[in-house]
C-alpha cells in the first residue's frame, strides 16, 4: 500500500514539474516584451536572461530538449533566477520555507489534535450541551484564513496588545538557538497557529464526530463497555478505530491548510513563503512564482507520505496486507 | 427450577439461582412507538447450569440477554420487571453470596459485575474484537481492569493459560483478529470470557456463523470447560439439537414470549408446544433416524401490531378459536415441573399425540445429573 | 430512497434560510444597491451613517453598494466552479467507479494527483499567467477554480457507484442489456443524489473560498467588484490598521455565513446518508413523562417501567 502511495506522489510530482514547464511557453504573445516593459527603468542583462530562460525563449531548441535541459536544472537545484530581486530562486526559497514548514507544521498537528479529540467527546456525548460547538466551529471553518487572520491581528494584537505580532519573532533578540529567541518565536507564532487552527480544526472535528457515532454502533464497542471497562477505556476503544479515516484523510487535508495558511502568513507578516508568493504575483516574478509552486508541492507529498506511513502504523490490517 | 420464589423459598432458591429473570419487558421505541420485543419472561439459570434459549430468528432472545444486563442499545427500553444477579462477593473474606438488582444498580455497580462475574460471548467475533488491537491487550486490559493486583507477567502468564484452554498456542496473544481463521477468533472470545472466573457466561449464538465441524468442536470444548470450572451458562441458539447436548434447561421463545420451558431431553424428546415441534422439525435430529425437515409454514408476527390472542395462531396447525381470541400463558404443566403456554393443554383428552409423547430417556450423559461437577461427553 | 424525505433539524432550517437569503442577493443585489459602486463623489473614509449604511472607503466609495453589487459575481463564479467541478466529479468518477480495471485505475490516479497538488497555489500559478481579460471574466475564472475542486467529489461519488454497482437493479439492467452510458445515467446516478447534492454544497464552499482569495491577492480583476475585491482594497488602503471594520468586516461576514449556511445544510444531507447519525434524543414531553434520560447511554439500558404488570403473576414477591 505505501509503495502505491509513493508510486502515485512521484506522479504527482512529474505532473506539477511538467505543467510547471508548460504553463509559462503556453503563454500567447511576447511575454518577455510585456515584462520588459513593465519593469521600467534600467532593465539589466540578467533580468532579461532570466525571463528568457522562465519562458524557454531565445533557446533555439525544441520543446523536448528544452524539457530536458529543464529537469537538468531542476536536478542540480537550479529553479532560475528571480527577476525582481536578481538572486537565485533556490537560495531566496532556502530562508523562507523553513518558516512555512514550522508554521503549517505545528498548526497543523495542533489542528489535529485539538479537532480529534473534540470530535471524540462530540461523538461519545452527542445531545449533550456540547453539540453547541458544531455550529460555532462551521461558522470559523466558512471564514477565509485570511479574514480570521485579519481580525484576529486586529483584535487581539493591535488593539488588545495581548499577542505580538507582525513578523516571526521580535526585533530586538538575534536569531540562535537560544531561549530568548526561542521564546519570542513562540510568542510570535501564537497568533498564526490560534488562526490557522480556528479555520481548519471544524474538518477534523466533524469528522471524528460521525466516524465516533458510526464506531459507537460496532460490537467491540459494546463489548468494551461488557468487560466493565472504565469509560475512558471505552472510548479510546472506539476513538482508536475512528481516528483511522482522519488519519487519512491527513494527507489530502495538508494541501487545504497549506493554502490557507500561505494567506495567514501574509497577514501576519510572517517571512515564510506565502508572503514570498504575493510579492512574485504582483511583481510577476514568474521564476520566483514557479519555484515556490514546486517547492510548495513537493512539501506537500513530503508531508503526504509522512501522514501515510502514520496511518500505515496505525491501522495493522494494512500492514499485514503488504505483508502477504 | 424456576419456579417463582415466594417468601419462605426464597433462602433456599437464593442459594441455587445466579440470574433471576422475573416479569421482565423490553421494547423497542417509547410511548405509542413502543414494540414490545420481550413479553412478560420469568426464566432463572441456575447455579452451574446451562439455560439453553431457542427460538426463530426474531423471537427476541438477544433482546432479552442484552437487557437483562442492561447492554441493549437504543432505542431499547426496559419497561418492566426485575432482574438479579447472585454470585460469591469477591470482596468479602467469608465468600458470602450477594444479590445484586441489576436494573437498579449504579453504573459503577454494573461496571464491577461485568465481565467478572457476568460474561459475554457474541455469534461474531471478528466484530467483537477491536480490529486494531492485539489479542493479548483484549486479555491484559480485562485482568488490570478488574486484577489491579495482578502484574504484567502474570497477566501474561494468564492469558496464555486462558489460550491453551481453548486450544491455542500463546503466540496467538502477539496477533491481530483479522490474522484469526473466524473458529480461532471465537476461541479467543470464549477464552476471554473466562478469563475472570466469572459466575454466569452468556453465549448469544457464538457458533452460527462457523461450519459444522467447527461447531461441534466449540460446544464440545465448551462443554468440558463447563464441567471442569462450573460457571453457568446461557447458550442462545436457533439449533435445538444442539442445545440438547448442552444445555439443563431450554426455554424456546416466540414473538417475545417464552412459549416452553422444560428439561432439556423432556423438551427436545417430548415437546408440548406446538412451536417447540415444529423448531424440532425444521433442525436436524441428534442422531440415528433420518427424518424429513419441515419448516414451520408462515413467518413470525410483525411485534408492531398488537397480536390477539397466542402469537403463534396463525402459523399453528391444532389452533381452535381460543387461540385467536385469549393469549395463553406459561403455566406449569406436570410435577415434571416443565412449563408451556398453549391452550391445548387445557383439557389433556385433546391433546394431538405429536404433543403428549413421553420423554425418552437420556439422550447423552451426564447433563441430567445434579451434580455437573464429573465429566461431559 | 425515493421519497426525498431530508430531516428538518433546526440546523438544516438555519443553513438552508441562509443559503435561500444569499441566492435572492444574488439576483436583486445590484438593483438594491442605492449607488454605483465605482462613484468616488462622497467623503472619504465616512462611518457608517442613515445616508452610506456602512460607510464609504477611502476613494469615497459607498461600501454598502459594493457589498450588494459583490454578491453576484462572487456567487456566479461560486455557481459556476462548483456545478462544473461537481459535474466533472460526477462524470470521472461514476466512470471509474462503474468500469473499474484499467479506466479506474487512470481516472484515480488523474484524481489523486489532483488532491496530492495544493490547490490554491496551483491556482494562482495557472491565473497568474491569464490574460488580462480571462482575469475580468467570472466565468474563466470559474472554470479554472472547478479544475481544481473537482478531484475531492470524484473520490467519493467513486466509492459510492461501486457500492452500487452489484445492486440487483443495476444486475437487471445489465442482463436487460441495456448499454453501459445508459446504465451509469440512468440507474446508478439517481441513485447518488445526496452524495452529489452534497459534493455540490461542498465544492460551492471551496469556489468561494477560491475566488474570494484570489480577488483578495490581487489575481482577479479589480475592475470587478466581489466580497474578495473588497477585502483586496481594504487591506491596500490599511482599514484593518485604521480600525475602519465598516470596511472589511461586511464582506468577510458575508462570506461566513454564506458558507456557515452551505455546510448546515450538508449537515442535513449527512442524516440522510447515514441514519446513524439522525439525532437519538428523546423529545421533551416523552422524556418527562417516561422518565428516561435524554441522552441513552451505551451499557446503561434505560429502565422505564411503563408496561403493566401482568394481573395472574400475583403481586408481593418483591
Ligand atoms: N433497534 C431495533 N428497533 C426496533 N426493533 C428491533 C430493534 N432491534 C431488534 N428489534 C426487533 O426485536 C425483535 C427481537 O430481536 P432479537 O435481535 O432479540 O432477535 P433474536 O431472537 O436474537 O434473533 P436472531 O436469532 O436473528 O439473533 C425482532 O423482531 C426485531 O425486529
Ligand atoms: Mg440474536
């Protein structure tokens, strides 16, 4: 089962790379000529070797070789140059995808585990006052990242000054592994992580609800409750089978927060990714817009895999299955 | 002997009777949606006895196992009755006997009296089994539970012992159910359910879902263990030939009611019901002479309806119009003590002869003798 | 399944109110809206007021017309995505599911790696190389974000038709020798409904979600005014900083009620799916009466002793 899985993300990701090859010599007209033209002002050789070389122009090959030539960038970790800001894309990506990976990271885990085990308590006590949650959770899971980000920096942060904000940690300490700066990275990431949290727990929630009640109506379940087990044994017996379709499900949800959460970066300021892509969108830095695509794509299948092999240990009968 | 206990009886019986059912009903739904889906039961199951149950899928008989020890699920309600539980009081020194309202009791009284002194077997254990979870964790988690004493080693050690009672290896213990051919699971589910020395282990069909071979095997084996640990036991099965092997008692139940109630060889040699000969009819004998299987024409009642009369008239070959008209109730018949509710009856010269044969003798060994404490089979 | 019989709980009632309430903006918003919403002849940066109900921006735009004039392109880009994306779902993946082999095993992959690849980015990729014009147009738009958000419904209406498709009435079908399409059309498509009915409300959610941001990023026309639109100037012009929530609070509700109305709904859709879902409390006037407890409790059979006694077994052994 897991090799399926890991067939199926290494086509995933000759698709992204392919489409990402594509898209940009798809284009109708003279791209570099528009470009050229928006970026007024002194225009320097780079930029224009740059753009030529996002859009397989000047080349005099073919479109196979020009594919070629592109994985071989691609396999050296060459993703182009970026054409407003003159440096490599890769090593512009370098700062900032550690910073996205933390902040989806965490959010998502605490996302999960704050959603499963409410969903557990949903489903177990269902018709108790509980059941007020569900509604309350939906209206958060409707809102775009971006907007409960907004409102939440604004509330919170800038009128409440109960959280900081704007950036990943504050000014006045130097980055080190050391516990000032650990503990400003921690306070500046509260607000993001509550965010992200608030927008994507309602998914995990509901879901562990209605995998909770269809668990409850199982025999061991009941025979749980026969052996005279206390009731929270009770309940890991069924949230133990419940939380399998969850764990999933984890990896087709990563992609979903990851968008979400690229827009609550920007909110907050934070210096991952997402704020790198608004600024290559505006700029139409298409070097740049392509690299954060693939490096944000290959994450995702990274994180993928991870949540499989989770599930994989999870659940034995697919182990045996491979096994046979 | 379930006889209703009055006052005077009441020391004497006490002492015999682990699980007494009395005037017990169970509906599905409430108020005008109610149906009644266990009708006025008395039954008891003595102390080292088998109680054997039978009846027509439908007839109410996981009903009324589950809500005698208050397992049923919703939408089910119990409406009506009493029900006891007796066992030695493992917390007493003087191993007193102690008698316990199990309708009225707490949920953490409940909790106590499951699995060690009440049990449970179901007719498929690949459900009953946490498909997640070890074998050995099913066995480990009831001893800590209800053995807080007992270390990891020696609860170990137990399961392993429960194993090789039912024939299985210890390795077995390191297994997932869904690794178990469905004979191993149900061995393991037997096994588990002594795992505590309890007093009463029911058996809600734990066969029916295995072939033959298997079958035999198990009731064999369960019938052993019976006779080497002496709990008591209900075994609820559609297969009356079966429970003649096993069982002291058999009540045969229909559409919620208890229709007969006797020995087990008076019963299965001489049945006085007409539903009871009919079940015999449509399973197949013990031994010896072929017989030609019938079914029993129609279908069981829809409970929804409220039923005039006996429940079984319609399908009934000797019904008169009594029948249709009075419902009939469990009545003692002769000093045999054994019970039937059928109008028929009533005056002993009209009796069809297929109802009033005279029980054969013996069938098989042991199981008739007071003492259940020398070998079965 | 054929009477249509979806449950009425109080959350279905306040979703689909909500939803009926956004639909019949949809189509009168723009009429209701008491001034265009591009005239930059007011004060700038007013309060809310009688004359600019939420006031103005700070262009001098009345934000109240905007809200109003909003809600048609963002729900006809919502409608858009989400029937098209509900439809390609449909198509792949009753294919897959009733097929099977070989075209299964394409039309999964194809739907995997579209839920493998993050949407959103892909989305701003694709609309960041658009043409000026397709960015203007809802229904470009539209179609892009339903490429996107078809995937999700395809894995289920799969697992669905092939649960379905060893039904006795596709098995007679089969043997009547009726042509697959027909087959697929005909007799296992109705039979999804609530399963596309809720795809439907979920893919709609998503498109709003999409679009929404992408008009919040600057990637769709600004020309174009949606509840996106709105929120991408306000956060240019700092009203969050300013504290101008008249601003950039109406339309982020809006969106969330929108969507808080679209996901009751499929609560709905849910109980109908799976009856073990459907509410297991008892009313108040039964509790009341029987005793029972409102919520049953696993291993805890509620004891109500409302059956009469039977009159022969005498009374008095207890
Ligand atoms: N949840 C329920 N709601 C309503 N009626 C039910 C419910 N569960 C069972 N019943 C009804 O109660 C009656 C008794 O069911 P029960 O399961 O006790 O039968 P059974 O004798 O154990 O049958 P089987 O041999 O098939 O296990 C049946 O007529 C059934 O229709
Ligand atoms: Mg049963």
């Amino acid at each position: 089962m897991l090799l399926r899985r890991l067939s199926l993300y290494l086509v995933t990701a000759w698709v992204a790379i392919t489409v990402n090859f594509l898209l940009p010599r798809m284009m109708p007209g003279n791209p570099v000529q528009q470009l050229i033209g928006k970026l007024t002002g002194q225009v320097t050789v780079q930029q224009v070797r740059a753009i030529e070389l996002a859009f397989g122009i000047g080349l005099h090959q073919n479109l196979w070789d020009q594919y070629i030539g592109y994985w071989h960038q691609l396999l050296v970790g060459n993703l182009g140059v970026s054409i407003t800001l003159s440096t490599p894309v890769s090593s512009v990506l370098q700062s900032a995808v550690p910073w996205t990976i933390g902040l989806i990271g965490v959010s998502t885990i605490l996302s999960f585990l704050v959603g499963t085990v409410t969903g557990t308590l949903l489903g177990w006590f269902r018709g108790s006052r509980l059941d007020s949650l569900i509604p309350v959770a939906t209206f958060f899971q409707a809102v775009p990242y971006f907007f409960l980000g907004t409102v939440v920096l604004l509330v919170f942060g800038s009128n409440l000054h109960w959280f900081p904000v704007l950036g990943a940690y504050s000014q006045s300490v130097t980055p080190g592994w050391h516990w000032d700066f650990v503990f400003s990275l921690v306070r500046y990431g509260e607000l993001p992580v509550i965010t992200i949290v608030l927008s994507s727990v309602a998914g995990w929630m509901l879901g562990m609800r209605n995998m909770m009640i269809t668990m409850i109506a199982e025999d061991f379940v009941l025979m749980a409750v026969a052996k005279g087990l206390p009731r929270r044994k009770v309940i890991m017996h069924a949230a133990r089978n419940a939380v399998l379709p969850s764990v999933a499900n984890l990896s087709l949800a990563i992609g979903l927060v990851v968008s979400g959460a690229l827009l609550v970066e920007l909110v907050f300021n934070y210096p991952g990714v997402g704020d790198l892509l608004l600024q290559a969108v505006l700029n139409e830095d298409y070097p740049l817009i392509q690299g954060i695509f693939l490096v944000i794509t290959m994450t995702v299948l990274a994180a993928n895999l991870l949540a499989d092999v989770f599930y994989f240990v999870l659940d034995p009968r697919t182990r045996t299955e491979a096994a046979v | 002997m379930s006889e209703r206990p009055t006052t005077s009886e009441a020391t004497t019986l006490e002492d015999d009777t682990v699980l007494a059912i009395e005037d017990f009903c169970v509906d599905y739904g409430w108020g005008d949606a109610a149906v009644r889906a266990v009708n006025h039961v008395n039954l008891s199951v003595r102390r080292s006895r088998v109680l054997g149950v039978a009846g027509e899928s439908g007839s109410g008989k996981s009903t009324l196992v589950y809500a005698a020890t208050r397992l049923l699920r919703p939408p089910g309600v119990i409406s009506g009755g009493h029900v006891s539980l007796t066992f030695d009081d493992p917390t007493s020194s003087d191993a007193k006997r102690r008698t316990v309202d199990l309708l009225a009791a707490t949920p953490s009284e409940l909790r106590a009296i499951r699995w060690s002194q009440v049990s449970i077997v179901l007719q498929s254990a690949l459900n009953a089994l946490n498909p997640v979870l070890r074998i050995g964790h099913e066995f480990d988690e009831v001893l800590s539970t209800h053995r807080p004493g007992m270390k990891k080693a020696q609860r170990r050690e137990r399961a392993a012992e429960l194993l090789s009672l039912v024939g299985l290896n210890a390795d077995r213990l390191a297994r997932f159910p869904h690794e178990l051919s469905g004979g191993q699971r149900q061995r393991v589910m037997i096994a588990l359910a002594l795992a505590l020395d309890p007093q009463l282990v029911i058996m809600d069909e734990p066969t029916t879902a295995l072939d033959v071979v298997t079958q035999r095997e198990i009731v064999n084996e369960l019938a052993q263990l019976r006779a080497r640990f002496g709990f008591s036991m209900i075994f609820i099965t559609h297969d009356l030939s079966l429970l003649v092997e096993l069982a002291d008692d058999i009540a045969v139940m229909y559409a919620g009611n208890v229709v007969e109630w006797a020995p087990a060889n008076d019963l299965y040699g001489a049945p006085r019901h007409p539903y009871t000969l009919g079940l015999l009819n449509s399973s197949p004998p013990l031994s010896g002479e072929r017989r030609e299987l019938v079914g029993i024409a129609g279908s069981p009642p829809d409970l929804s309806q409220p039923i005039a009369g006996c429940s079984f008239h319609d399908r009934c070959p000797f019904a008169f119009e009594k029948c249709s008209s009075q419902a009939p109730e469990l009545r003692v018949l002769d000093d045999s003590g054994r019970k039937v509710a059928c109008w028929l009856h009533d005056s002993p010269a009209d009796v069809p002869v297929a109802l009033r044969r005279r029980p054969r003798d013996a069938t098989r060994v042991g199981a008739q003798t007071p003492s259940n404490a020398e070998g079965v089979v | 399944m054929s009477a249509v019989r979806v449950p009425r709980s109080p959350k279905v009632l306040i979703g689909a109110g909500l939803v009926a309430f956004f639909a019949v903006l949809t189509v009168v918003g723009p009429w209701l809206a008491p001034d265009n919403p591009n005239a930059t002849n007011f004060t700038a940066n007013l309060r809310p007021s009688s004359s600019h109900w939420l006031g103005t921006t700070a262009l001098g735009q009345d934000i109240w017309s905007q809200l109003l004039v909003g809600a048609r392109a963002t729900m006809i880009v919502a409608i858009v995505a989400g029937v098209v994306a509900t439809l390609l779902s449909m198509i792949i993946g009753v294919a897959a599911g009733y097929l099977g082999g070989k075209p299964d095993e394409g039309l999964s992959l194809l739907s995997n790696v579209f839920l493998a690849i993050p949407g959103l980015p892909l989305l701003i990729v694709i609309d960041s190389y658009l043409p000026a014009g397709g960015r203007s147009n809802s229904f470009v738009i539209g179609l892009i974000i339903s490429l996107t958000g078809w995937a999700w419904g395809a894995r289920v209406l799969r697992a669905q038709t092939m649960s379905l498709r060893n039904r006795d009435f596709v098995e007679a079908a089969r043997i009547v020798g009726e042509s697959r399409l027909r087959i697929m059309m005909f007799e296992i498509a109705p039979n999804l409904l609530p399963v596309l009915a809720s795809s439907l409300l979920f893919t709609v959610l998503y498109s709003i979600g999409a679009y929404v941001t992408l008009a919040y990023v600057g990637l769709t026309s600004t020309a174009v005014w949606n509840w996106g639109t709105m929120l991408y100037w306000a956060q240019a012009n700092n009203a969050p900083l300013a504290n101008q929530w008249w601003w950039f609070v109406p339309p982020g509700v809006c969106i969330a009620l929108i969507g808080t109305g679209l996901a009751l709904m499929n609560f709905g859709i849910d109980e109908f799916i799976n009856p073990r879902l459907r509410s297991a409390g008892l009313s108040g006037r039964i509790r009341r009466t029987s005793g029972l407890p409102r919520r049953p409790r696993l291993g805890f059979t509620p004891v109500a002793r409302t059956a009469t006694p039977r009159a022969t077994w005498e009374a008095g052994s207890r």
